[in-house]
C-alpha cells in the first residue's frame, strides 16, 4: 500500500539553492487525491491544494525587495517635508543675484574691451604723428658718428616752438623738442595742438632757450609701453644697456650740435623737486649736486667721480618707470668735450 506523508511546507524551512522536482517513477502515474491533493508515487510529497510551491522561488531576491522598500521608507519619515525638492529649485533672489552678476561681468569685458582697443588706437595715431615730424631729420649714414641734419624751416611752419632735435643712435629716440610756456603744453598735445597719448618731447619751460646754456637743461619725454618716445631712457637704468649707448646728440633750433655721453642714471620719485634744479650758485653747488646724484644711481661710468670734477653743463633727459607706481628715470648726460678734458686731467 502507497503511504501518503501529508506535510505542510514553509519556504522558510527550505534551502534556496535547489529546485524539488518530483521523483521519476516507472510504476505508477502520478495521481490527485480525493480532497483536491495529488500524489506523486508511494514516497512523493502530498501537497495541499492552494499552496504555492516553492520550484524556481529565491529566498534572497524577496530579502532584498524588503530592504529596498525599508529603506525608501525610512528615507521618506527622515525627509517628511520634501525638503530635497525644494533645495533643486533656486531662490528667486539668487537668480536675480546671477543674472546681475552675469550682467555686470558682460559689461566689464564690454569696458575694458574699448579700453584695449582705444588705447591701441592713440598708439596708432602717436606713431602717425612721430612718422611725420622724423621726415625733417636726416640721419647720418654712419649714425654713430655724427648729429643729424635738421630742416628747421620746415619743422617752424608746423610750430615755432621748436627749439632743438634729440638723437640716441641705435634706439628710437629721434624727435623734436619743442618749450612752451608751461611743462604741461606738451605733456599731451602734439605740435599742431591735437589730443596726443605722448605728447611731445619738450624741454624744462624754465630754461634758457634754445638749451645748454644753464648748468642743467631738462629735456621730458614718455616712455610709452610701445616701446616708443623716451622708452630707451628708462631701459638705461640698467648697466648692460647703459654701457651700449655711448653717445646723445643734441642739435639747437641755431644748428650748433652737442655731442654727449651718459654719465650716470638715477630713479626717484614724481614728486622729487630736486630734479628740476637748474642753475648754482657756484661751481662747487653744482659738482656736489652731481655727486650726489651718483650716489643713488643704478648706472653710471667708472670714471663719474672725475668727470663731475670738471663738467659745467649737463643735458638730462627725464621719462617716467613703472616699477613701484609711477617714478621717475633720470638721465645726465655730459658733453664729450669736457669728459675728455677731465679724462686729459687725470
């Protein structure tokens, strides 16, 4: 006789790793029972009906559903206000902030911008104007030795204040000096009184025209990021380049030329007054004022000390540096007449 082993079945008492197929059988097919169950052979399960069986069932995915499910809850009970929704939607007050900023950080690039492109435009129309007023200036073939042929009548037609011309061979100083009744006539206007980022080349209002007649004459120029005006002058506050530019020519509105050399260059500061001392009581003033001066330069030529013992006239040509705020560059130059005399005498 078939025995029947009535068992109920838990998944939880299972192993999850195997399906229950039920057992091949040669003798008999397997049967329902009376009472909706059915046999599966004389040793098969019975099971009830109703009863989900358990083939092909993992234990683990269920685990894992239930974690999911506890999780997003508890999630929900610790952010009950939505407070995650409302932090991806921007203030009203922030956005106006950005959109401000963003506004004004347009309008900045806007401005500087224009300021890049007229600042390129007044360098343009400077060099037009240095162009022009260098055709009455013919340079020497061998521009080393010797000063450069002005047209004077030509350069009076444009501006009768005209009073001398400047020339560093090898640099690109080779301009016009004009005087006016003050020193800010030329500081940003050109001979023919436009508008001008450099100005003119002009000399110390308060010297005797046409220059080197004083014991020091001032001559001013800008020194223009371009490289151009007195751009030269500041670079020789170094001793390399110092030392490279041996010679300044100086021609007068009366065509007398005065060839000179570097004797020592000095910064300082806008304000310094000092600069601007042109004339001395005595020989001795002036030789200890130049002596002075040698103290605080950053280049000079070895034999300063004997040259000032013997100079009486000085050319200094004055250019601003930028190398804390705006100061001052200041060359003195001697005439080679009396640096030769003084190297005669030692």
């Amino acid at each position: 006789m078939a025995r029947h082993m009535k068992q109920d079945v838990s998944p939880e008492d299972e192993e999850p790793s195997e399906e229950i197929a039920a057992p091949e059988t040669d003798d008999e097919e397997a049967s329902v029972t009376q009472g909706g169950a059915y046999s599966a052979g004389d040793e098969g399960t019975t099971i009830q009906e109703g009863f989900t069986p358990i083939v092909g069932h993992d234990r683990h995915a269920d685990a894992r559903d239930r974690k999911r499910k506890g999780k997003a809850s508890a999630y929900g009970e610790l952010d009950p206000y939505g407070l995650d929704e409302k932090k991806k939607k921007k203030h009203p007050v922030l956005r106006v902030l950005s959109t401000l900023l963003l506004i004004a950080g347009v309008v900045l690039i806007g401005i500087a911008g224009y300021m890049w492109f007229h600042a390129q435009q007044q360098y343009q129309q400077q060099e037009q104007v240095n162009e022009e007023l260098a055709q009455y200036a013919t340079e020497p073939e061998d521009n080393a030795n010797g000063a450069p042929v002005i047209d004077w009548a030509g350069l009076e037609a444009i501006n009768p204040d005209v009073v001398g011309w400047i020339y560093i061979p090898d640099t690109v100083v080779n301009y016009p000096v004009y005087q006016g009744a003050n020193n800010d006539e030329y500081l940003r206007h050109t001979a023919t009184g436009e508008y001008s980022l450099g100005g003119q080349v002009f000399m110390d209002y308060q010297n005797t025209e046409p220059g080197m007649r004083d014991a020091q004459t001032i001559i001013y120029g800008h020194h223009l990021l371009d490289g151009s005006m007195f751009k030269p002058v500041a670079d020789m506050a170094d001793q390399a380049t110092f030392d490279s530019h041996p010679t300044v020519w100086y021609v007068d509105e009366n065509d007398q030329s005065y060839e000179l050399e570097p004797l020592l260059v000095y910064k300082t500061t806008a304000d310094d007054t000092n600069v601007r001392t042109l004339s001395f009581m005595t020989g001795d003033d002036f030789h200890s004022y130049l002596t002075d001066l040698l103290g605080r330069a950053t280049a000079s030529r070895a034999d300063a000390s004997a040259i000032i013992a013997q100079t009486s006239h000085v050319l200094t040509l004055v250019t601003c540096n930028y190398d804390n705020g705006i100061g001052r560059t200041v060359l003195i130059c001697v005439p080679k007449s009396e640096a030769a005399a003084a190297d005669a005498a030692a």
